[in-house]
C-alpha cells in the first residue's frame, strides 16, 4: 500500500509537496551513505592486538571489547590465520569475544566480527588485519556507520511511523471534529493503521535477516527470544490488534468513516502503546527509563500535531481547508497543537542530549548533522503554522510535506547502529590505571601456568629479606576474569597462605625471601591450579645489557632451525621452521591429527594440509614477513635479570628473565643466551599463549625454494 492509496484521487498531494519529500529523502540518503572516517562513531571498542599491529609473536587469543551488550546467539568473531585456517567464538563476556588461536604462523591474520545488540536490535559487522612479523600498515578502527541493509531498514521504518503518526493525528482530529459538532471529520483510519502493521512486519523482518548469517528461521529464534525481540514481538501484536478493529469498524461503517468510540479508545491505546515499544526497543533503551519514557513522550505528542498534519495533507473537509468546515477543524485544533508542539521539542531535546556525546556532533557526525536538518525541517514548519493560525491561511499539504520530511530524518537516525553517545561509552581500560601487580624495574619476575592461567610473580624490593611477593592472574579469557580467582601460596612445601587481593588479577603477600626457596602458587577454578617457582638469588645481577645484546645479536643471524610447542592446547601444537633473512620462511605444523605446511618467500605463500599434497597460493600479493623477527621483538623490557646458568644442546648459557606490557598484554620470557649472544631456548608465557622455543643451526645453509610438484622442498 503506498500513500495514494490513502487519499482520494482529487487529494493528491501538490508537486511542491513532492518535491519536498524527494529532496529530503535524498538528503537523508546522501548523508548517512556517504562514507568519513572522521565521522564514524563505532560501537567496536578496542581489540587486543589492535588493528593494523605488527607483532612479534601470535597473540594466542585475540579479544575484541564493544561498548553494549551481544546476543550471544547471534555473535561472533573469526580470526584467519596466514595459512587460512578460521578459528571462531562467540561473547565470552556480556560485552566481548575472546578467540583461541592456535596458530603461531608469521603473516597477515584477518579479524572480522558481527555484533547484534539486545538493546536496540541492530546488527554490527567490521573487519581488520594485524601481522605477525609482517607489517600490514596503519589501519583506522573499524566504524559501523549505517549500510545498505539498514538503510532499506529505516525504509520500512518510516513507513511504520507514518503510520502510527497518521492513526493519533487522524483520531485527534476525529475527536474535535465530534467535539464541535462540525459535521465531518477525517476518513481513513484503518488505512493508515494497515500501514503501520506492514511496517512494522518489514521492520523486523529487515532487523532478522541483517542479524541471520546462517538459518533465517534459527536466527528469528534468536532474535524474537532476546529481550529486544520480545519488544518488537508485543509491539507487533499492538499494531496487527490496531489494523484489526480498524478494518472491521470500517466495515461495519462503510465508506472507510471512524469507527465508533469504544473502537476509538481502543485504536488509541494500542497505537500509543505500540510507540512506547518502538522507544523500547530502540536507540532510547540505551538511556535506560529515563530515555524510553523521553522518547514515548516525544512519539506520542508528535503524533499529535506532526500525525494530524499528515492526515491533513491528504484529505480535504467540504469546501476545502480554507472552507468554514475546515478553518473551524484548525481553530480547534491550534490550541491542542501548540502544546503539543512545544512538549515535542522539549523531550526531542531531551533525547538529542542523550544521543550526542557533544555538542559539536551537531555538525562533525553524520548523525548530528541529520538531527539538525530534522530540527530545522521542524523550525520551518512554524511559519506555516502560524500562517494557517493567525491568517487563517492554512497549507496543510505544505506542512505535510515537512512533517513527511521529518519522519523521514527519524527513520534515516534510527537507522544508525550506534549514535555518538553510545559510541563513546565502554572506552577500552587504559593498562596504566591498573598497576598493581605489574613488574617494575627492580623486581625479580617470573612467570609460570597454573592450568591455563598464567602466574606472572613478581619479588619486591627483590632483596634478601622482607619481600612483597605480587601475583598478576591471566586467565586464558583475560586478567578481567581473574576478580573471583583465590590465591595461595605456599613456601617450600609449608601450609599454604591466603593472599591479599590488591586488583582484579593482583593478589600480594609479605614473606620473608633470601633465595632459593620454592614457592607453589594455587589459583582456584577449573581453569586453575599450581604454578611452582624455584626462586634463584634474590639480587640476581641486572640483565638489561644482556637483553639488549641479545635482541641485536639475533637480528644479524641471517638463516637459522628451531622447534617449537605451543599451549595451552591439549594436544599442544608442535611446529619446525626454517627462516632465511630476511623474508624466507618454512614451517611444517603439527598438533593432534592436524598437518599444515607452509612456504613464505617475499610476497608469495604456498600452503598444503596433506605431506603429500598439491600446493595452493602462489600469487603475489600477500604481505611480506620478516624473516629474523623473534618473540622478544619488544621495546620497554622491564625487570631484566640473570636468574642463572644452564646447558642447552652442549652450550653453556646464561638464563635473563624480563616482562613486556605490550599494549594491554602481559607477556613473561625466560631466555637461555650462549656466550656469542645468541638465543638456544626461550620461553613466553601470555594470555592464552605459553611457548617454548628451542633454537639451531645458526647461519647454516638453509634452501628455501618456491614448491614444484606435491612434495615438501
């Protein structure tokens, strides 16, 4: 059903009207699709790793914080590692993914997201690389301005608020028009109920099928079981329940006349509670009960005068607007409309307040800049009005026109993902407002798995005697997790000791320390259990000049072999590789049952899942590695200390253990360092990420070449 169907033929709106809702319409249309970054306003938060970063080990896991809640149903992440494999989760918190990688391939990985919200019902989807050993340039976070879909969405949004509008409008006039006995009064108000239903059932139906990547049907599930869902299934059944006493009133009357007022009180309480639920299940839902009730209020006294004017435009009393039947309806009404013209415009600037973050999103977002074309829409209906009061000169087809215009603008807002406000809420944590239990410099620190959550132990003032020990937690989901974790920890077998909770994933206690105790560390929780530390000297001699040499030394190595396992993976996955500086890589991967296989050369990659099978890949294109890049690749080392000596393969080598903040990770290395500077083993303990690397073959001839049938080079 479009708009004509609402008037009869010698009711057609004039050319000027037209034109107007074209104009507008294209307006709206031009400034929500044309792409600014400097715009954008995404509910993506943050990611660990960011976008764009150049890694020096694979990260294990990779997190991704959004600034609302998910549907857990109906969200997810997948990471693509350089060789291609997908690794996918969905919300590990109410407010972020968590993916297992367990991949430890050097090269571009691929993050891409999508994000349905229980507050507002839309659906958010990004994407973004970081590299590991390979640059892959600068990236800006991912945005979500509005797409296509949703667009198409506030379509049919539009069409369910004119409809809803035009069923309070057409009932107020109806009841002044009965008030002051004029004998006539709109028609057509089953019409314009059908139209709200069928928009609403495109709305959501639009909203399901932008949130389904897989089954229509499981993804409606989903989203009709979610708490916005439920809101937009009740608002449905207002709207159907409207549509039906309306077109059975009409049948009953004939000729399309109000239906009686039994039928009227009921049209209007369902068209007023559907508008509720629209701000219920809307943007103003992030503002709690204070923003629903704003935007209820500003629905309803809109539909008052913006909702009469519509049904103005399109209908004509005897004698026209300018007649005595239609100057009476408008004297009549005037009074009503300036009240609720002006409760309008204070809760619309109250919901304005609401969604911007400041004041200068006005005219530096896309979303302040439509708000402002409705506001001014809304200002340039004043003259006209005052025209049609004072002058008795009324253009209801003119004011319909911007009233149309207005709704329009409504639709093309609601259509955005996430206005300003909520794109600024939910700031990822900055690492440096959650210090306690970090190393220091000074401290003596290690790291050890206690399960799958890593112990990262730090001594201070890391001299003999009294000693705080800190105890940072990192569970496999993140050091956010570790508030409910309990810590113990017992010294050389003794009775175990509470400690002192000093952080989230910081827990501490005063021991007195001299050097070569034991200390076993248990974390409760499935995910738990005993981290044992063999503490060297409590002053083990300062390592920074040693971690410096080595991390130049390794950097003039130009071909190299090392082995590798990586957990905390049951099975854990082992790998060899060969590197050649400074961009040949091969590397053959095992863990379980699994077999990848790898060859990087410059911009090239080759991959095979079978020992036996064909290459794929091949083209140019991809983003070259760094060949002589190694998981200590960090600046800010802290802490360095020689915590010892050992053999490693015959070679007598000195032990330098240090800490990395990188980003928000913690990662712990311990290093075996032969006398010529160079690395023979390293251990990494991170979230998610426990590797144990053993190195050889140092500058020997090592041929890398581009594969040529189905066996390995």
């Amino acid at each position: 059903m479009d708009a004509a169907d609402l008037m009869a033929p010698h009711q057609r709106p004039s050319r000027t009207v037209v034109r107007s809702v074209f104009l507008v319409a294209a307006v709206a249309g031009w400034l929500t699709a044309t792409a600014a970054a400097g715009w954008a306003h995404a509910s993506f938060v943050s990611s660990q790793p960011e976008p764009g970063a150049d890694l020096a080990a694979a990260p294990g896991v990779v997190t991704l914080e959004f600034s609302e809640p998910l549907i857990e149903d109906l969200s997810f992440a997948t990471v693509t590692d350089p060789t291609g494999r997908d690794f996918t989760a969905g919300p590990g918190g109410s407010q972020d993914i968590t993916v297992d990688v367990e991949s430890t391939a050097q090269g571009e990985y691929r993050v891409e997201w999508r994000t349905v919200s229980p507050i507002d019902g839309h659906t958010l989807h990004g994407e973004f690389t970081f590299g590991v050993g390979a640059d892959v340039g600068q990236q800006d976070a991912p945005s979500n301005d509005p797409t296509v879909g949703d667009l198409t969405v506030g379509v049919f949004r539009v069409m369910e608020y004119v409809g809803l509008l035009g069923v309070l409008g057409l009932l107020s006039l109806a009841a002044l028009a009965a008030g002051d006995e004029l004998g006539w009064a709109p028609r057509g108000l089953h019409r314009w109920a059908v139209v709200a239903f069928a928009g609403g059932v495109l709305t959501v139906a639009g909203e399901v099928v932008l949130a389904s990547t897989g089954s229509p049907l499981a993804a409606a599930r989903s989203f009709l079981s979610s708490p916005t869902g439920a809101v937009r299934a009740a608002r449905l059944v207002t709207e159907a329940l409207a549509g039906g006493i309306t077109v059975a009133a009409a049948r009953r009357a004939g000729g399309g006349h109000v239906p009686q007022r039994r039928a009227r009180v009921a049209t209007t309480l369902l068209a007023l509670s559907a508008l509720a639920l629209l701000s219920a299940g809307g943007h103003a839902a992030a503002s709690g009960i204070g923003g629903v009730v704003a935007s209820a209020g500003h629905l309803w006294t809109a539909g008052v005068w913006a909702g009469a004017i519509l049904v103005m435009a399109v209908q004509r009393p005897p004698g026209g607007w300018r007649g005595d039947t239609g100057r009476a309806l408008i004297r009549a009404f005037t009074p009503i409309a300036i009240t609720t013209f002006a409760a309008t415009v204070l809760l619309g600037s109250v919901r304005g307040w609401q969604e911007l973050a400041h004041l200068s999103d006005l005219w530096s977002t896309r979303y302040g800049i439509l708000l402002t074309a409705k506001i001014t829409l809304v200002a340039a209906m004043v003259p006209l009005s005052v025209s049609a009061w004072r002058r008795d000169r009324p253009r209801p087809r003119a004011e319909g026109g911007l009233a149309l215009g207005v709704v329009v603008l409504a639709g093309a807002l609601a259509s955005f993902p996430v206005p300003p406000a909520r794109g600024d809420d939910g700031q990822a944590p900055d690492a440096a407002t959650d210090t306690e239990g970090f190393p220091q410099e000074g401290d003596l620190t290690l790291a050890e798995a206690a399960g799958t959550t890593v112990v990262g132990l730090s001594v201070r003032p890391g001299e003999p005697g009294i000693n705080d020990v800190y105890v940072r937690l990192v569970p496999a989901t993140g050091a956010d997790d570790a508030g409910d974790l309990d810590t113990a920890i017992a010294v050389a077998g003794g009775e175990p000791t509470d400690m002192r909770v000093c952080g989230t994933a910081c827990r501490v206690v005063t021991l007195p320390l001299d050097g070569g105790e034991r200390l076993d560390v248990t974390v409760a929780g499935d995910d738990g259990g005993t981290a044992t530390f063999d503490l060297p000297e409590i002053s083990a001699p300062d390592g920074s000049a040693l971690a410096a040499a080595l991390t130049r030394r390794m950097q003039q190595v130009d071909s190299l072999r090392y082995d590798e396992v990586f957990g905390p993976s049951d099975p854990p996955i082992t790998s060899e590789w060969e590197i050649v500086a400074p961009d040949q890589i091969h590397g053959i991967i095992t863990g379980g049952a699994d077999y990848h296989e790898i060859i990087r050369i410059g911009d090239r990659r080759w991959s095979r899942d079978d020992p036996d099978g064909d290459w794929k890949g091949g083209e140019p294109g991809d983003v070259p590695v760094k060949a002589n890049r190694f998981i200590w690749d960090y600046r800010g080392k802290t802490a360095a200390r020689i915590v010892g000596t050992d053999t490693v393969d015959g070679v007598e080598t000195r032990i330098v253990t240090f800490y990395v903040l990188q980003g928000r990770t913690s990662i712990w290395y311990r290093l075996w360092v032969d006398d010529d500077d160079r690395v023979r083993q390293a251990e990494m303990k991170a979230q998610g990420h426990f590797m144990d690397h053993r190195y050889f073959d140092f500058d020997e001839p090592i041929s890398i070449r581009p594969p040529t049938g189905s066996r390995a080079p």
